[in-house]
C-alpha cells in the first residue's frame, strides 16, 4: 500500500493550509518561499486538487475514481466530489471525534476498532449512508488510548449533520452534508476544471 509520508507542517506549508483542518494544533514558524510569485491556472487547479488529496489522505487513483464517480451522480460534481471525500468512513470518525487527527482515524479503522451498524468494517474509505451508526468496539472502549483522545478532542464541535454521544464512543450519520456544512478550503471548482480538460 502506498504511505504519503510527507512531513504534516511541511505539506501544509507548500499548500497554504492550516494545520488544524488535519486535527494538529502545532505551527510552522516558518514561511513558505514561493508566498509572493505568481502561479498559473493549471497551477492554482493543481494546489486544489493537492489539498483535497492532502486533507482525506487519498492517492491520486482513487481520488480520480471519486470523480468519475461524482460526474455521474446528479447534481453538480464538484459538491458531489466533496460530500464523497466527507463521507469516507475516516473522515466521519475523525469529525465525530474519536480520533485527534485524519491518520489516527484511518489507523483506528484499519485497527477494526470500529462498527459500522454493529458490523466491523476496516476500510477507510467505506462510504458511510443516512441513518449509519458508528462506533468504537466494546472490547476497544475501555483502552486509555481513547480516554487520551476524548480529553483532547472534548472542545472539538462536530457537524449538524451527525448525532454523537461521546460517552459511550457512538455517533449516528443523521443524513449527508451539504457543500455547505463541509468546512474545508478547497476550491473544488477548479478540480473540476482540471479534470474536464
């Protein structure tokens, strides 16, 4: 399986993005030397699709099948594209919480920690439906490991579109998001626009 092992700040850096859309609270101190020079229209589609890829952690040929996917759903296939990518199953754990960053809920999920309508799935990239309920196994509940996670992402709000009780490590999927109620930077237009050439 291919490892995007790429340095977290240094990635974010390159692609003008904060941090904390990947869940980590650090910094980079510093700046990013091409800031000031002009960039291309193929470069500006480009960055967009880079940070899509960056911020969901999928690779390139998948990421391209979410599209051809997207274009033949109804609707616009840029929204499509993203309500997509937000509804994987590691970025629905990571929103709910039960993870402090997009790799540890991608880890917890290969780890099958996780039930999906109280099935194990370990697939991150399942495509979690209306009405699905996740949550974290019995035998897993009790480790510290989540203890440590629900401490640090106690003040994290999660998204209308989801019910959690963070108690008992269960959230259900109330219906998919809306463009709208997805929060990430990404222009996804231009990948759009990319893609269609």
């Amino acid at each position: 399986m291919a490892v995007n092992r790429v340095p977290v700040l240094k990635r974010c850096r390159s692609l003008g993005l904060e941090p904390s859309y990947l869940g980590y609270d650090k910094k980079s101190n510093r700046t990013n030397a091409r800031a000031g020079k002009k960039v291309s229209e193929y470069g500006l589609q480009l960055r967009e699709k880079q940070k899509a890829k960056f911020i969901y952690g999928v690779l390139e040929k998948p990421f391209r099948n979410y599209y051809e996917k997207a274009d033949r759903m109804k609707g616009q296939t840029g929204e499509n594209l993203m309500v997509l990518l937000e509804s994987r199953l590691d970025s629905v754990v990571f929103r709910m919480g039960f993870a402090r960053t997009r790799r540890e809920a991608r880890q917890i999920v290969d780890h099958k920690h996780v039930l999906v309508n109280g099935k194990c799935v370990n697939i991150p990239s399942y495509l979690i439906k209306a009405g699905d309920v996740i949550e974290i196994r019995e035998k897993s509940k009790g480790l510290q490991r989540y203890k440590d996670i629900l401490e640090v992402t106690a003040g994290r709000l999660y998204p209308e579109w989801m019910d959690v009780d963070k108690e008992a490590l269960k959230g259900t999927v109330k219906n998919l998001p809306t463009r709208e109620m997805i929060d990430v930077p990404v222009d996804e237009m231009l990948i759009v626009e990319l893609y269609s050439k």
